[in-house]
C-alpha cells in the first residue's frame, strides 16, 4: 500500500495557507490572523478517518525575501538538470540563518517529498514576486497545483489563472471558507492525476471522506433523535408534604416547576448542539445566538421561535397526516396557529401564568398532582402537552446541524443562526410527516416508545436533512 501523501501549503504571507490546511486537514484548531508572520515554523496536521492517516498538510511560513533566493539559485545552478539540488543545498547551507528562515522552513517538506499547493489571494493584483516564488517552487521538481483564494473584495482571478497557468498544471478557485465539499474531494483527484504513486491512496481518501459524511450524517440523525425524545418525555418532579400542598399556591407550584422544565430543556438543546460540532470536527464555534438568554428573539422559548419554526393550523390539517394523526392532535392541531393555542387550554391544562413562550397564550405541560400517601403528594410538570413543541427542536435542530455540516473549518465568523422566513416542512414526503407527527402524539400521551418508532424517526430526521437541505439551495 502507498504511503500517504503529504502537501505543503506554500506562497506569500497572510495569503490564506493557514484557512485551506485547516478547511483540507479539518482542523478548526489551525491559528488564522489577519496580520503576517502568524506561522513562523511549519507544523503538521494529518487528516485521520478511522485511525487510517488519508493524508497529511503541511501549514509553513510564507516567502519572505524570494527575488532573493532565487538570484542565490541561479547563481549556483550550472544546468537545468542540478536545479532540484541546488535548492536543497540552499536550505542546507541557510537553515538556521534569520535571513531565510522562513524560505527554509517552508522549502523543507517540499524537499522530503511533499505535493505543492501554492495558496494566492485572488483579491490583490499578480507581481513580481509572485513570480520567483513559482520559479522556486518549479526548481523543486514536486508535483504542483495552485489555488486562488480570493480574501477582500475585488478580483483579480483572471489575471492570476492566466499567470498562474505558465507555472501549475492545475489551476484552481478555491474558497477556503466557502468552498463546499465536493471541491475538497476534486483537489484531491487533482493530485492524484498529477503523481501516479498518490492516486490509488487519493482514490481511497475520497471514498473514506465520503463515507464518513454519510456516517456522520447518519449520526446527527440518531443524536437528534434521541434528544428529540428526551425533551419531549422530560417530567420535572417535586415530593409535597400534606402541608406543602395546601400552604404553597398553584401559581407558586407551576412556576417553580416550570422554571426547571424550561431549564433543562434549554441545557439539552446546548448539548445536543456541542455534540453535534463535535461530531463534525468543530470544537471552537462561536455563536451569534443568545440560545441560553431567557428573553431573546431566538431563545427556544420565544415567539419568534414558535412562529418559524412551529408549524401553521394549515399544515397539520391539509399536510396529509391523515385520519389517525388527526385523531390524536385533536383540539390542539384544529386550534393552533389563529389561536394560539386555545384548544390546548380548552384541552385542561394549567396555565404558565408569565411564561415567555408564546406569552400567556400558549401553556405546554400540564400540572399534575398525585394523590395523597403517606402523607406525601407528588407535583410534576411535563411531559409537553403540544407537538409544536417538538416541530420548533426539531426545526432548530435541523437548522443548527445544517450549518455545522456545511461550515469549512477555516470559518472563525460567528455561527449565525438567524431565523429563516418561511417552512421547510412542506418539502418533507408525506410518511415522513406522518412519522414525526405519530412520534409528538405518543410523546404528548406519555406512551411507551419502542424501537420500531425509534428507527422509523430517525429515517425521518434524515428526510427531513435532504428536504431541509433543498429548501435552503432553492431559497438561497
């Protein structure tokens, strides 16, 4: 079996190497600055699947004094055939020197064997410079392709791709914050097509690549689940005595309850979202989101969370749940959206005096009072008495592991997971609906779930992934 291949990214500084080593090695780990001279030695980051190293970057400094180097080069080559050598005696004779540190650090790798990929920004006009840099790197032998990574606003793209043409074989645009995954599988085949020796390990790094994607996605699917479950079920429990239960008022009671309900459903969604960006190799997320802010637009408990991401009257009546589905959404399905819940109220259940989900408007769970024994009373609140409920997670879910799918692990911009205008759901084939729906109808009923529904809302989940995926392309 063939060695796993290396690649150095190599070109000016603040040029954006650092942003493809870490999109390519999927390292969010990887230090990205604006200012120059953030990396000064070259480091290593393999890409591992599975305990099976596919390929290793190579971040290095950037040229520092080319038109420098290269007069020293062609001052010391006799022919075209010593040029290889000549630049391996170069690093020899200056590592250790300041004056070509940085020329040194980033040659070496090339010297050992590793693939070139030389990182432009396509946003700053071609020079001079630019073009010892090549000259160098040619020198070298190495099998080579260039990538114009544009970081500012203007675009100097065509003119980089004619020039950059007279040096590379393979030349490409390539956006190491942006670019979406099937370009990150095509540099690979790219290099596979330019050394021989890489392209059956390359072949096999594509294929793994793309298994672990479906993997992953497959293990989104379960992880939401599961905690789709969990919130729905959750009950929060207080042990009365006689004396408690008649001095304490309901209101007192229901608060109290509430605000622990609404707390650890708040603390599941975090978790279920850390997991899932651990799950995709990204550990350094920060958000825009005040998720765990208690009046905030995009706290799970806001109106403005219900209204995206909780489905209308229309929907649950006409969307083709069918009879039984209908049956057992009831009052609440028939009501909700121009009511805002007045079936659930009409349904029993206790008002959350002073909530901020949906107001006074909306109550979710009911208060539960268990007989007395023993002299002691049990209080619980919980589970959810609304499906809404479940179409809001699931909704916020989707968003949030959409995101985090598609984010390249050189984005440090803030996750921004602002609200979307309209539903996804409507994109979702009908058994899928059904699905989720008899799955919120047993949750509400507190029925047992067995494996059978659990396997079939995981299906679902991953329905939703492909509809939620093409709504946002369509919408885009």
């Amino acid at each position: 079996m063939s060695a796993a291949p290396v690649f150095a990214a190599v070109g000016h500084p603040n040029k954006g190497k650092s942003s493809v080593v870490a999109t390519l090695s999927q390292n969010d780990a990887i230090a990205i600055a604006l200012e120059p001279g953030t990396t000064r030695h070259r480091q290593t980051y393999p890409l591992t699947v599975d305990g099976d190293t596919l390929y290793t970057l190579v971040d290095t400094p950037g040229f520092q004094r080319p038109r420098r180097v290269l007069a020293w080069l062609e001052a010391h080559s006799l022919t075209a055939s010593d040029r290889a050598e000549t630049v391996a005696a170069f690093v020899t004779q200056h590592r250790g020197h300041d004056d070509f540190h940085d020329e040194c650090e980033l040659l070496a790798p090339v010297l050992e064997g590793a693939g070139i990929i030389y990182v432009v920004d396509g946003s700053v006009p071609y020079s001079a410079e630019n073009e010892a840099e090549m000259t160098i790197l040619r020198w070298t032998g190495q099998p080579s392709l260039a990538l114009i990574n544009s970081i500012g606003p203007d675009d100097y793209s065509d003119t980089w791709q004619a020039a950059l043409g007279q040096f590379f074989q393979v030349v490409r645009r390539f956006d190491a914050v942006r670019a979406p995954f099937d370009q990150h599988l095509s540099l690979l085949k790219a290099f596979g097509q330019l050394e021989p020796r890489w392209e059956q390990p390359l072949e096999r790094a594509v294929q793994h690549l793309q298994e672990q994607r479906l993997r992953r996605s497959e293990q989104a699917s379960g992880l939401i689940a599961t905690a789709l479950e969990d919130m729905m079920l959750w009950q929060e429990q207080r042990i009365l005595t006689a004396t408690q239960a008649t001095d304490q008022s309901k209101d007192a009671l229901v608060n109290s309850l509430r605000e622990r309900w609404y707390l650890h459903q708040r603390q599941r969604e975090q978790s279920l979202r850390l997991t899932i960006e651990h799950l995709y190799q990204h550990n350094r997320i920060q958000r825009q989101e005040a998720e765990l802010t208690w009046h905030s637009d995009h706290d799970l408990f806001s109106e403005n969370s219900r209204q995206v991401w909780g489905v209308s009257r229309t929907y649950l009546t006409t969307a083709g749940f069918g009879a039984g589905a209908l049956g057992g959404v009831g009052i609440d399905a028939l009501t909700f959206g121009a009511s805002f819940g007045t079936g659930a109220l009409i349904g029993g259940l206790i008002g959350a005096a002073g909530s901020y989900f949906y107001g006074d408007r909306l109550t979710l769970s009911a208060l539960k009072i268990g007989p007395l024994r023993d002299g002691l009373q049990t209080a619980s609140f919980g589970p959810v008495q609304d499906s809404q409920f479940g179409y809001i997670v699931l909704g916020r879910a989707i968003d949030h592991w959409w995101h985090i799918s598609r984010r390249n692990h050189a984005g440090r911009e803030l996750l921004d997971l602002a609200p979307t205008e309209s539903h996804w759901l409507e994109q979702l084939d009908r058994d899928s609906r059904n699905t989720l729906q008899r799955f919120f109808d047993k949750c509400r009923k507190n029925n047992n779930l067995d494996d059978e529904i659990r396997q079939r809302l995981r299906h679902a989940i991953e329905a939703a992934f492909a509809a939620y995926d093409d709504w946002r392309l369509n919408s885009a």
